[in-house]
C-alpha cells in the first residue's frame, strides 16, 4: 500500500512541475518521496513502462537490473493525470462512504 502512495506524491510532483520551464531534478529524489533509491527507481520504471509517465532513460546492464540513466527529463503522461484524477475521486467517495457510515448507524 504505501508503494501507491509514493506513485500517488511522484505523479502529483510531476504534474505540478509542469508550470515551470525547467524540470527540478535536484528535488526529484527517493527521500524526498521516503523511500529508498533502489526503490525510487524501480517505481519510476513501472510507472513509465505502464505509461503513467515519460522521459527516463532506461537502460539495461548484463546481469544487473535496469537502470535510470542521465538525462532524466520526466513528465507526467495524459495517462498518469487520469490516474491522478481517478485517485483523487476515490479517494472523495470514501470519505464520503465514511461520513456517512458514521451518521447513520447500521450501514
């Protein structure tokens, strides 16, 4: 579960990145979203082979897992903003269920 809530902080860092000119690269790291690099990493990998987002260079070594190399330019896809709203909707419906489970007593 807290893996969907590092994906959920790294497609909202990206979306909002998309107001500026120039990508942040310097804040776009693994502690910054609390989690490890090797995990950081392999996120950001699914996230761009699932469509979610663009921009990594990845790259493959023999005998080693797949890697990000420079440049890293990432954005968020039209993809990963339907996620990004599909998510935030869930999110209102729970809530929404919880409020009024709480209210009415019985459901």
């Amino acid at each position: 579960m807290e893996d969907f809530r590092i994906i959920y902080r790294i497609l909202k860092y990206l979306q909002q990145s998309m107001d500026f000119e120039e990508f942040d690269c310097a804040g776009f790291t693994a502690e910054r979203f609390g989690t490890n690099p090797n995990r950081f990493q392999a996120l950001l990998i699914q996230l761009q082979k699932a469509g979610f987002i663009e921009g990594l260079n990845i790259v493959l070594y023999i005998r080693q897992p797949e890697r990000i190399e420079p440049p890293m330019e990432p954005h968020i896809t039209l993809q990963g903003l339907e996620y990004l709203q599909e998510n935030s909707l869930m999110k209102k419906a729970a809530a929404f269920a919880k409020g009024v489970k709480e209210i009415v007593p019985g459901i």
